[in-house]
C-alpha cells in the first residue's frame, strides 16, 4: 500500500524523502537488496549532480570575483554576464583533440585524470549534507578523509611521471611531498577535533556541536587555522599553488593535459576545494546546524551556503596572496604547525581529562575551554612566529635609504626602517 | 534544542540512537549488521574484490615497467582494503588506504625516483624457477591448511563499530606494544633520515 | 552459496606465495620490497579474516595485530627505502643480482 | 633537499609565462637546487643595429622605440642625445622640460610593469600586476595626448621633440602626479611588508657592489647593491640638472631591495615630475638645425636627411632599467656609420648565473623578475 503523504513532507531534508522511498520499496515486498542499490544510487547522483553545477557555477564565480579584485570585468559574453562561459569552456574541453606527449607513458598518461576524480568526489559520500543526507555514515568518517586525501598523491604522481615533461615532473614531486607533510597536519588537527566530538563519524561530530551549540571553530582555532592551510596545500590554491605555479613551472603536473583530461584535472581541483570546505564546515563550523535555524531552513541549504562562504576565502586568497616556495612551505609545515598541532592535541586531552574527572557541566566547562584555547591560539602563534623570527633577522622588510652622493657604497649599512 | 542524554563516561550517545536504523542509508552498516556472509552484495564484492587484488598482484609480478608495477601493487593494496570492509574491518581498512596506497606506495615511488641510473625494468633473476616452484609449494600448503583445517567458526555478527574497540585495547591491554611500536617508527624515522644524509654517507663509506 | 573464512585464507595464501616469489625472484631492490609489501598484506588480510569468524573471547585482537604489523611495515619500508636510496648511492645500482659483496 | 638526485636540465623558455618575452634560461637543476643557469638568447633578434646603419639619422628613431618597447621614451631620448651630440645641436629650453617630464613619466610606467610583474613572480596571480597596469594607462593617457601614440611613441626629435604638449596636457599630468603618490603608498602598505614577499625574496640574487661592478650592472639593480649611481645625477642630461631629487640605494643587493628601490624611484619621479611640470618655461620645442646637415646637394637619395660631421659619439641616459647608450659614429653620410645600444637589460642579465646558481627554481624566476628584462632590448 501507498503510506500516507505525510510521511513525504519534509523536504527540509531529502534524506527523509529517500528514507520514506526505501520503507515504501520495502514494504512491496522487494529484495533486501533493491533499497539498499536505490539509495546508492540517488546518492551518488545527487552528489554528482550537485558537483557538476557547483564546479561550474564556482568557474564562472571565481573568475568574477576575480576580476573584480583585479580590476577587470571577466567574462561577461556568453550569455547574461558571462554565465554559460564555464558551459562553453566545458565544451571547448569536450571537443578538443585529446593530445599525448611524445615518448608520454600512454596507460599511465590516460589513468591519472580518472585517478585523481575518484579520490575528490568519494570524500563527499561521508559528508553530511542534511541530518540524514549523507551516502555513507561511516564510523571512521574522519581518518576516511584523510585516507582517500591521501590517494591524489598517486594520481599526480602518475601525471607527472607519464607525462614526459620535465616541469610536470618537478610538479608532481613538489606535489607529493606537500601532501605528505602537510597530511601529518592534518591529521592532527583533526585528532584534536575528534578528540572534542568523541567520535570520528562526521554526523556524530555535527550533533555534538548542534547539543552543545557551540561550532567547535570556537574551541579549537589553533585546528582550523592548521587545517585551513593544509587544506589550501592540498587543493593547490595560493598562497600554496606551488605544485602547478603558473609562473615557474607552467602548470606543474598537468602541463601536458588538454582537452577533457584537463577538464578532469580542473574539475578535480574545484572538487577538492569543495572537500575541504565541506570538511571545514562540518567539523568546525556546526555543519548543516545553525543554532536552530534549521529548524525551519533546509539544512542542506545552511550547509551549502557555509561551503560557499568558506571556499570564498580560498578564491579570496587566490586573488591576493603571492606563492611561498617549497622549502618555505616545508618548513612552516614541520617548524610551524606541527610543534603547534601537536600542543593542541596535548591541549585538548588535557581538556577532556579535566571535564570527566573534575565532573564540570558543559556550560561551565566549553565557555572554559573556549577561552583557554583562543588564548593559547593567540599566544603560541605569536610567541612561536616571534621566536622563528628571531632565528632570521635577516626577513624585516625595510625601504631604500635615499642619497645625494654620488658614487657612494651603501653596501651592509642599515636600511631605512618602514 | 534538545539535549541528548549523555553516557556515563561524560560522552553524548551517538546520533544513530535517534535515527531508525532501517531508514538509514548506510551501506556499511547495513552490510555489517548481516548475520551471515551470504548475501548478493556481499558474495558479488567479495570475489569482484579478490580478482582485483590477486589479479593486480599477479600485475606486479608480470608488467615490465616498475612503475607500472607500483600502480598494479597500490590496485592490489586497495582491493585488500575493499576485502577489509566486506569483514567490516573498517578501522583497518581506512588505515589500510592511508598507510599503503597512501604512503607506503609514495615511499615505494620516491625510491625509484631517487634511483635514476637504476634499472627501470622488472625483471626476475636466475632464482625465478625456484622461486616460483617455492611460491607455489607456500600457495598449496597454506591453502591445504585452509581448507583442511576445522576452524572454530563462531556466528558473531559483523562488527558494528571496529575504531573504538581497536583504540580502547591499543591504549589498555597492548599500551607497552603501542609504546614500543612508538618507539619503532621514531627510530625507523631517524634511521632512514641518517641513511639518506649526504655527509654522513660520506663518512661512513669513507668515500 | 556465501563466502566464508577459507575464502578469505586462500586469497591470502596466493597473496603471500605471489609476494613471496616477488621477494625472491625480483632483480630490482624495490621489486623485492614490493613482494615483502604484499606478503604483509596477506598476513593482515588473514588476521582480519580470523578475527571476523573464529570464536574468540576478544575478536578484535586480529585487528589490533594488523595495526602493530601496518606500523612496523611502515617502518620497514621506509628504512629499507632509505637503504636502496644509500645502496643506488654508494654502488650506484638497485639490482640485487650485483650486490653482491657479502658473496664469497 | 639534501637528497642528491641526478643532475636535471630544464630549460625554463622560450615559452614560458615568466620569461617576459622569448628568452630561455637552461637550468641544470639537482632536486630543486640550481647548480648552473644558461642563458639562451637571440630569440627575438631583429637586427636593429644593421638595419640602422641603412637607413637615415631621423627614421632610426622608431627603432629605439622598439627595442625597449615598455620605455619608448628613454630609448628615444638616449639616441637623440647621441646624434645630437654628433651634431653639436641643443635642443631649446622647453624641450629639454619636455623630455625630462616624458621620461620620467615613463619610468614611472615601466616600473609599474617591473614591480608588478615581480609580485606576479613571486606567485601573486595577477593581482597587483593589474593594479600596477592600471596606473601605467594613466601615464600612457599622457603620452596619447602628447604624441598620438601609447607604445611606440616616437616622440623625441634630434633637436627637440616631435610637437607641444597640447593644451589638457598640463592639467592631467597634475592631476596624475597628486593622485600616483597616494596610490604608491597603497602599493608600499600591501608589498612591502607583505610577509610572503619578503620571505621570497630577502637574501636572494644577492649581488655584492663589487660583483655588480664587476659585471657592468647598471640602474636599480646596481643601486639595489648600495651603490649610489644615477646617470641623471652623475652626467646630467635634459633638465636634471635643475631638478632637486635623491637616488633611492639599497643595502643588501638582494631582490628585495631592487623591488624596494624601484619603488622609491617611482616617488623620485613624482618629484621632479612636480617640479617640471612648474618650472617647465613656455617656448618653442624644437632646435632650427644647422642648414648644412639638412640641405643635401649631392646626395638625392635622402633630400632631407641630417648629415653629421665625420666623428664619434655616445649619448647615454638613465633609463627605467639602467644606462642606455647609443654609440654612433658618422662618416658623414645620411645614415651612421656604426650603430651600437649599450642595452641595460644585457648587460644586466650577465650576472644572471652568478646570482642564480644555489638558489632553487622558484628563486630564479624571481631573481630573473627583479632585474626587469625586455627581450626586445636584450635581443635588439
């Protein structure tokens, strides 16, 4: 029989929807196995579906805003201004010869593209985009994250590697030795999130920031700050682009890519983008919740519009910030953030022990916390900043001193202080 | 806002007690919470999965290109990781992703790029016959045991939830192995660091 | 029909016999890695397995024990990287047929 | 890296985004650590100095646009002073203003490419090369009024310049000489102390004065290494005698301090521009040239043409990238005899390898940055 429409209401969340589809599925009686497939499959094509659009609204988006930091107009032809450029630049990609490298490892050359999909887009499947829309709740959601995070390694590697030119060689090496240090971060960071929320299923991490009513961004900035950078690392944005640095090695491991293979790595480094800001919003800021409001908005919609705002910073720092180099971005990685990472994890244990054993009340116990920890943000970032600073005196900026003299030799002497 | 309970260890309970687990669309929990192994889906994963795996292992002794041989190897350490999660092994599994494909593998890469003047091929030295007669002489004895073997199969179900359990033995019963294991992966992180240092190369070969 | 433990076992032996003659037989100092890379596997592979349907008062002891011999893989492969690393540097080959000082 | 890897050679160019034009550096690379840099050149060689010497005194002068295409002014300037020099003409009171004003506006225009440029070097994706591109449109809107043209503007004349500045010359170039200090200000708070700039480019290319010397280094990268030498200061042409203004030095030589001294030369010339722009008296804007080089009698070949005395001369300025020099000698016939262009940008690129070697990929392409090539100039 038909259940009644009530039960099909609540479009707030699509999960109810689909939850309410499988029960009716069952109730007909067929296989165990058929819900199971369907809501596999409304899943993946509803993140899929929901991708594609972002990507392209995000390319058209970002090349606006852009522009408007950059004091142009962007692309304001095709169409109303200029929203179906992506459409047509996807075109574009879609009809264009597909070109290999002389001399070019062709499986290799052909595989990394579909390799580097697969990783960007299965993060989403642990995602909570609404209460209950979510692919794959998996108890290890978080360490999951890293782990598939962890895959694009290879898949830059077998660009760089295949493609038989030098500059996408030294991208993919510069690549993968980002990533690895700056998983470690993120492992890290995230630990420390985990260690707040009890739990590394992301749903769980969202219910406990909707219980307490605090987004733990608020607990834990030193952990956002650490993952904020890794996750610009690893979705090769400035002031970390140093993989695919456009002004030093063309387009680092993707040089050889055109046509929809590039579409392939460029849509892949929009979903990573997307990842991370999807990961930042659900472990830091409350993911779908909105201190009630989602009682009566979507919360898929508070969910969303987080992720935007969140990937705006990125496309922000896009426009604005210049390139570190690897040796720089190294060493911030292993001199900065690691010693930082690993005081907060130690930090937050600490806090953990202190609010079981001395038996606090969440409102006195996170307001607590809170401080403390933004405190100790404030404190170790400046205080270990200051101090790696003493270590290279050299790195004050300074203005040109400004002479009469003829001939004279300024070589060493003290420059003219800002 | 509805505050839920919290558990006696100061936690909250878990977002699942409110959820009917019958309209969660979890796989895996669905795929643990199997009593037996004898449904499609997981019959289908399971062999779909060990061609994979023994097929990509199979790749790497075959494929003439190292690197080629990697890509096959990271294939089959990934189908050992879908074999983890069809024992509802998930702790492991993710673990399995993170540490193989996606570190031991990178090791396994930096160390043929490291190499440049080495040989690129995979080829087998002069044991070959007798390794092979010794690969499949270990292949046949330990599938004889398997199969022969009356293993005291229990009926449990499939684990709901591995990470917990896994952490609360590391830091309980197995903390000095954790230590010392610790341990292992600082020491082994020093080695390799000394092994690599220009100078002291230098030094230790007297070159 | 449904897949049972001796499945998973001779997915693990073939595993372990394929890493095995990978070990023994490859030239290349990383082939020989890779072999010992999935003989681990196989290993875990098997102690997942009996974890999952052997009676047991503790039945995630097999998982623990993966952990351990994830870890110490990790550091034997990072170490022994370092060693072809060194090795190529010093002799300026990885192939294991002419590393051969040791041989009398 | 302390890893050694094998040595690995990439040839950043001929096409590359950051070469500023066709030039190739070949970089023998261990890991990401240079161990020798190439330089590859002539890939944009169009034979300007034998073409030169075929055509008359006058119609050399669009060449000099051409080779330093981002400071057509100065190029212009530096061989007018040279065949003028042959010729022992002054140009009047007005035009030496003139060209004073021009080249200092143009300087202001080139270090505007140069400095953002470097920020786009040093990986800020567009953003201040586009707000630097957007003050030099101003500069070239002056040069629009002045002479119809905004890139190759052929505006110097042996013996003065080409025309008067009309009439809304004066007031815009005010406009624009009280508006750019405020805008350089907002450049200075956003660069100059901007963390990831410095990291990038403190301590490296550094260039001792003695290498600099060494090598013939000349302009702001010569004076980034402390050493205090301006042309304009040290054999004053047009009006810079009658200027007050100061050389902008650095102290470390490093890349730094020539994005630093740049910017303060741009503030130099807001001064004299301001100062110009006032003193500059009314009159006319061109020499009568002396009727024996014009008035040809056995040569009908050029009706036209200036004719030199036999001799020798080099006229050098200062331009945006270092002493420009024009080296002609005459034998008396309509066109030189021998046409040479001391280019800044050739010369100093000679240290290239020198400052490059031991710094690693990404500094090399900043370090190529700092010393501001033209290729047009370099490849002439």
């Amino acid at each position: 029989m038909i259940r009644p429409l009530a039960e099909w209401y609540d479009l707030r969340d699509i999960g109810n929807a689909v939850g309410a589809l499988l029960e009716q599925i069952e109730d007909w009686g067929a296989p165990e196995w058929v819900p199971y497939v369907v809501s596999g499959v409304i899943g993946v094509l509803a993140i899929l579906l929901w991708t594609v659009i972002s990507v392209l609204a995000f390319i058209w988006i970002e090349r606006r805003v852009v522009g408007l930091m950059q004091n142009r107009i962007g692309p304001n032809r095709v169409g109303p201004s200029g929203l179906l450029q992506p459409v047509a630049d996807a075109l574009k990609l879609l009809f264009k010869e597909p070109v290999t490298t002389h001399n070019a490892d062709r499986v290799l050359f052909w595989l990394a593209p579909v390799v580097i999909f697969i990783p960007t887009i299965v993060v989403f499947a642990v995602i909570p985009f609404g209460e209950r829309m979510v692919l794959a709740d998996l108890n290890v959601g978080v360490l999951f994250l890293i782990a598939i995070g962890s895959i694009n390694t290879i898949a830059v590697f077998m660009a760089g590697w295949s493609s038989n030119n030098k500059y996408a060689l030294i991208g993919a090496m510069r690549t993968i030795a980002m990533l690895i240090s700056y998983e470690l971060i993120q492992v890290l960071v995230l630990l420390a999130a985990v260690l707040f929320a009890g739990s590394m299923r992301l749903g769980d991490i969202v219910a406990w920031q909707q219980d307490y009513g605090v987004w733990l961004l608020f607990l834990q900035p030193l952990g956002l700050l650490g993952y904020v950078i890794a996750g610009a690392v690893e979705m090769n944005r400035s002031p970390t682009d140093i993989a695919e640095a456009e002004s030093e090695i063309v387009a680092g491991y993707h040089t050889e890519y055109g046509g929809i293979k590039f579409g392939f790595f460029y849509q892949a480094e929009y979903l990573a983008g997307f990842a991370i800001a999807a990961v930042i919003v659900t472990l830091y800021m409350g993911g779908w919740t909105l201190w009630g409001v989602e009682e009566w908005v979507p919360g898929w919609l508070i969910f969303l519009a987080k992720l935007y705002g969140v990937f705006f910073i990125y496309i922000w720092s896009r426009g604005t910030l210049p390139r570190l180099r690897i040796d720089q971005l190294m060493a911030f990685a292993w001199k900065f953030l690691l010693p930082l990472a690993l005081v907060n994890v130690l930090v937050v244990g600490g806090e953990m022990l202190l609010w079981q054993e001395a038996d606090l009340s969440s409102g006195e116990a996170l307001p607590l916390f809170g401080v403390i920890n933004a405190l100790l943000a404030v404190a170790l970032i400046g205080g270990w900043a200051w101090f790696l600073g003493q270590l290279r005196p050299e790195r004050v900026a300074h203005r040109a001193i400004l002479t009469q003299e003829v001939g004279a030799i300024y070589y060493g002497e003290a420059a003219a202080d800002l | 806002m509805a505050r839920r309970p919290r558990t006696s260890d100061g936690r909250y309970q878990s977002a699942e007690c409110r959820v009917p687990s019958a309209r969660c669309s979890n796989l895996l929990r669905r795929a643990g919470a199997k009593r037996l192994m004898d449904d499609t889906g997981t019959i289908i994963a399971f062999w779909v999965l060990a061609a994979i795996t023994v097929g990509a292992a199979l790749g790497v002794v075959a494929v003439r290109n190292l690197i080629h041989a990697v890509v096959f190897l990271i294939l089959s350490f990934v189908g050992v990781a879908g074999l983890y999660i069809t024992l509802s092994a998930d702790f492991v599994a993710v673990t399995q992703i993170l540490i193989y494909a996606g570190a031991v593998s990178v090791l396994i890469l930096f160390a043929i790029v490291l190499t440049p003047r080495g040989d690129r091929g995979n080829q087998e030295t002069f044991l070959r016959l007798p390794a092979l007669l010794l690969a499949l002489l270990v292949a046949f004895t330990l599938g004889y045991v398997a199969i022969d073997t009356n293993w005291a199969i229990s009926d449990r179900k499939g684990f709901e939830e591995t990470a917990s359990v896994i952490g609360e033995a590391l830091l309980d019963k197995y903390v000095l192995p954790f230590e010392i294991a610790s341990v292992l992966l600082l020491v082994a992180m020093l080695g390799a660091i000394v092994l690599v240092r220009p100078e002291a190369t230098m030094e230790e070969t007297g070159e | 029909m449904s897949v049972d433990l001796e499945h998973y076992l001779i997915v693990g032996a073939v595993l372990f016999s394929i890493g095995l003659y990978l070990a023994l037989a490859k030239r290349n100092f990383v082939g020989v890695l890779m072999g010992i890379e999935l003989m681990f596997n196989a290993v875990n592979l098997t102690f997942v397995a009996f974890s999952r349907f052997v009676e047991s008062p503790n039945p995630l002891d097999g998982h623990v024990f993966v952990v351990f011999v994830i870890t110490v893989a990790a550091a034997e492969a990072a170490t022994a990287l370092a060693l072809a690393v060194l090795l190529y540097r010093v002799r300026d080959t990885i192939d294991v047929d002419r590393i051969d000082l040791l041989k009398w | 890296m302390t890893i050694k890897s094998e040595p690995f050679v990439v040839n950043l160019g001929p096409q590359h985004p950051s070469t500023h034009g066709v030039f190739r550096l070949r970089l023998t690379l261990d890991g990401e650590r240079i161990i020798d840099a190439d330089m590859v050149m002539g890939y944009l060689h169009r034979s300007m100095e034998k073409l030169a010497e075929e055509r008359t005194y006058t119609q050399n002068i669009p060449f000099t646009d051409r080779t330093d295409y981002l400071a057509a002014m100065t190029g212009n300037l530096a061989y007018v002073i040279a065949v003028e020099k042959l010729c022992g003409i002054e140009a009047p009171e007005r035009a030496q203003w003139l060209r004073t004003i021009m080249c200092e506006l143009q300087r202001i225009a080139s270090h505007c490419v140069a400095v953002g440029i470097f920020a786009n070097d040093c990986g800020a994706w567009q953003t201040p090369v586009m707000h630097m591109l957007r003050d030099r449109e101003k500069v070239l809107d002056l040069f629009e009024m002045a002479c119809g043209a905004r890139l190759t503007l052929n505006y110097m004349r042996i013996g003065g310049v080409s025309r008067d500045v009309p009439p809304e010359f004066m007031p815009a170039a005010l406009k624009f000489v009280r508006e750019m200090p405020k805008k350089l200000d907002e450049y200075e708070d956003l660069m100059l102390e901007n963390e990831i700039i410095v990291a990038r480019s403190r301590g490296v290319g550094t260039l001792t004065p003695e290498q600099a010397i060494a090598h013939s280094v000349s302009g702001p990268m010569l004076r980034a290494s402390g050493v205090a030498w301006d042309i304009r200061k040290a054999d004053p042409y047009a009006a810079y005698g009658k200027v007050d203004f100061a050389i902008a030095v650095g102290t470390n030589g490093d890349v730094y301090d020539r994005f630093v001294v740049r910017l303060a030369e741009m503030k130099q010339s807001l001064r004299i521009l301001e100062q110009g722009l006032e003193m500059m008296p009314e009159g006319p804007v061109h020499a009568q040239l002396p009727t024996a080089t014009v008035q040809p009698i056995d040569q009908p070949v050029a009706p036209l043409a200036i004719r030199p005395p036999v001799g020798e001369a080099y006229g050098r300025i200062e331009s945006p990238r270092g002493e420009l020099g024009f080296y002609i000698v005459s034998d008396g016939s309509p066109a030189p005899f021998r046409f040479h262009i001391r280019s800044p940008s050739y010369i100093n690129l000679t240290p290239l390898k020198l400052m490059s070697v031991g710094a690693t990929v990404a500094d090399a392409i900043v370090i190529l940055g700092s010393v501001d090539i033209i290729v047009g100039e370099v490849d002439r």
